[in-house]
C-alpha cells in the first residue's frame, strides 16, 4: 500500500471522529469502532450501551458501557489499550468506573435536567432550540426531549472515496459497522406519554434507539420522547386528604340521618357531608383533568446550558457603551468559555469526586507518592466524613509542559459543624504530572483565605 493512501485513511478517520466528538458517548462509540475496524472479526465484535434513566425525585442517571467480545480481546491487545484510554479519561473527569467482561461501564449522576443538559454531552443541547423541553408542575414535572443524530455522507469514511484500490479494508471496516452494537436506552418511572421508539420493553418504561444508521451515512436517527415523572408524595397526600373528606361527610351523613328530633341539626349535618363532598367531586375532578390533559411544553420551557457567558454588572458594560455607543451586552455573552486544560480538567474533577463521595476514585486520582505521604485509604476517606462539598474556582496555569503542570486556584469546602455548616475559603497550588497519558495530582498545599457560616 502506498504511504499516501495511508495518510488518507488517517486524515479522513481523524475528521470523521472529529465531526461526531460533540456528541459524547457517540464519540467514544465511534473510537472503539474504529479501532476494532483494523481486524477482521466475527459477528458481535463490540457493543456500545448508552442508558439514561430518570428517577422519582428528579435525578438522572447516565451510564455508558465499551466491550469486545473474549476473540477480539484475545488476539488485538491493542484495542483493549484503546479501552483503557478512554477508561482513564472518564475516570479523570469524575465519573464513577466499573469494569465489566472486556471492558468497562462510565457513569454520572445529574441532579436534575439542567445539569444532564450542562454536563452530559453535547447531543442534548445541539439539536437546536427546544431538543430538551421542562416543566415543573404541581402534581408532576413534564420532559420533552427531541435529539437525534445527522446521518451524512461526509460523517463516515465512505468505502470507496476512502480507501480507493484497498477494499479489503473497506470490507473489514464495514464488517465492523454491521457487527457492532449500538443502541440509546432510556429508563423512566412510568411509561411515556409519546416516543418514537421501535423496541419497548414489556413495561412500557425502557426505550431503545439504535444508533448505528447515523453512523453509516446513510439516515437521520431522531429520539423523540415525552414523558412525565409524577409526584407520587404529593398524590398520595391529596388522595389521603380526600379520603379523609369522604369519611367526614359519610359520618355527617349518617349522624344527620340517625338524628331523628332536632331538624335544625339534621339539616346542618346533611349540608357539612354535601360540601364535603362537592370538595372531593372538585378536587378529583380537577386532578384528573390536570392528569388527562398534560401542558404543551413551548419555547418559554427550554432547558439551554448554563454558565457559558459572562455576567455584564458594571453600569458601562450594561447594555450600550457610553463612550462609542456599540452595544457590549450581545459581545459579552456571545464570548466563549476558554477550555480547560487537561491538568485542570483533572483537578476540577479530583474535588467534584470528593463532593460526590467518590473517595476511592479521588484517591486513585493521586501519584503514588502523593499517596503514601497522605497514608492509607481509609485515613484519607475518614477526613472527608463531615465534607458537603468541595468547589475548585479560578484555575490559573502558572507553568505547563508535556509531562507536568502547576496550577493557582481558589477553593470553597462546606463542613457540617455543630449542627450548622461551616464555608472555608482556601488559595491553593497544586502539581501534576502525566503518567503514561493520565494526569495525576503530585503535590497539592491550601491556606485558609477565610470563613463563614450558614
């Protein structure tokens, strides 16, 4: 093969994970694939499982499992390789880490929809306006969401522009494709009240898309669900006041009738029961209205990223500038984030551990030698045991090179202290180096800027 045809395939694979890296998962779906595209493999070489699943109390659940088959693993260590990158990615970026059979499961927790949409990856927020609608109600909060993948020529490396005269590559990379599993699952409560998936599981609470079809090129895959997560304490509540209602006016209704000498009486027993009653009629009527007759979610209920603009404060920023009269308000917002680098994407995410509980992962996000000058596990994991929360801000590189970085940044520690919570502030420096790809905490020092109570 001729080193030009090489490079081709390099370059156009390199574009093609390029174009699909906003997605997230699809991304590291794609990854896998393309590197079990190099071998030749039996049906079933890889599977890809992205799950979602919504919980009463309004969190969200995201997990994604990577697996090859016992052959592949076997005879291709270098995919294996492949699968433990990406395993310490995610595990840097503070997502809990479970290995499973050849591979291995990532999972996040979101406390609500606006967190899936700011942290779970870009297909929920680049669908365009109104892919993920909400609506927070009285009996129930109401989800919306409308994503889908563009399947185009150019997403995926087309067999014959590609690889021209090597057809046998061709023919072992669409192989690959065809054996691959990748399907988008979503788990909710209860059953959704409208959805566009094909396989529903017998419950009628778990929906699966399979995405593989965006991947080849050749067709649109669109997720269409719209579902509700009830409110089940306080159904229960307005359920058990209107039972209480109902025995109120059958015993007002029965005194009145056993009340056989003072009319008066009677007759004020007799309307007690009938208002008690028409309360119960109302409110029974009205709640099952509200649940036969779900809102239309609209452009007021859509859930966009948070945190990506800069707030304008100052009286000559706001607006329209004194001086030259150019409007600074649509600029500044319009500005994007400057990316974090890899050495503070790794501290972010050492502290989101420790706030979460994920002390063995924080743990492990140490060099080994930060490791022994701290002492065991358990000594490190009982420090934290009175910690709310852990927040790195204002991350600055002071040095940065291939193998180590020092970073400057502020953090804020919430303890519970004496039946109140306690809010440290801290400047703080801290050292990492890159071992073997992953970067790793190797010294880290705080001194206490302030403090606060709540």
């Amino acid at each position: 093969m001729k080193e030009n045809t090489r490079c081709e395939r390099r370059n156009s694979m390199h574009m093609w994970q390029k174009e699909n890296r906003k997605y997230g998962f699809v991304h590291k779906g794609l990854v896998l694939i393309a590197a079990l595209a190099g071998v030749v493999v039996l049906g079933g070489c890889g599977t890809i499982k992205a799950d979602l699943t919504f919980h009463d109390d309004g969190t969200i659940t995201s997990s994604t499992s990577f697996s090859v088959n016992d052959s592949v693993r076997n005879l291709y260590p270098q995919i294996m390789n492949e699968l433990k990158k990406m395993e310490d990615e995610e595990r840097a970026n503070g997502n809990e880490i479970k290995k499973i059979h050849n591979g291995f499961s990532e999972t996040a927790v979101h406390s609500d929809i606006q967190s899936l949409v700011d942290n779970g990856g870009e297909i929920y927020r680049d669908n365009g306006p109104g892919s993920v609608r909400y609506r927070k109600g009285v009996l129930y909060d109401m989800y919306s969401l409308h994503l889908g993948l563009q399947g185009k020529e150019s997403s995926m490396p087309g067999m014959n522009d590609l690889y021209g005269m090597d057809a046998l590559y061709g023919a072992m990379l669409q192989s690959t494709y065809e054996s691959a599993k990748f399907d988008y699952r979503i788990t909710l409560p209860q059953s959704a009240d409208a959805t566009n998936a094909k396989n529903v599981s017998a419950d009628q609470r778990t929906y699966t898309w399979d995405l593989k079809p965006a991947l080849f090129g050749q067709q649109d895959v669109k997720v269409n669900i719209d579902f509700r997560i009830y409110h089940k304490n306080v159904l229960y509540a307005f359920a058990g006041i209107g039972a209480i209602l109902l025995i109120c006016a059958l015993v007002c209704f029965i005194y009145g009738i056993m009340n056989k000498t003072d009319a008066v009486r009677k007759k004020q027993l007799f309307i007690v029961a009938g208002v008690l009653l028409a309360i119960v009629l109302c409110g029974g009527g009205y709640i099952k209205y509200m649940l036969d007759n779900p809102p239309v979610l609209t452009a007021a209920d859509n859930i966009i990223k948070t945190g990506t603009s800069t707030a304008v404060n100052t009286d000559t920023q706001a607006g329209t500038d004194k001086k030259d009269g150019t409007d600074q308000t649509a600029q500044t917002a319009s500005k994007p984030a400057v990316p974090l680098s890899p050495a503070e994407k790794t501290l972010q995410a050492y502290y989101k551990n420790i706030t979460q509980k994920n002390y063995r992962t924080a743990y492990d996000m140490m060099t080994p030698e930060l490791q022994q000058q701290i002492g065991a596990y358990e000594d490190y994991a009982a420090g934290y045991k009175t910690t709310i929360s852990s927040e790195v801000s204002n991350m600055k590189v002071i040095s940065s090179s291939a193998t180590s970085a020092k970073l400057e940044f502020t953090l804020t520690a919430r303890d519970t202290d004496n039946g109140g919570v306690k809010v440290q502030y801290f400047a703080g420096q801290a050292t990492l180096s890159n071992v073997n790809g992953v970067w790793k905490i190797s010294d880290t020092s705080v001194s206490k800027t302030g403090e606060a109570r709540e």
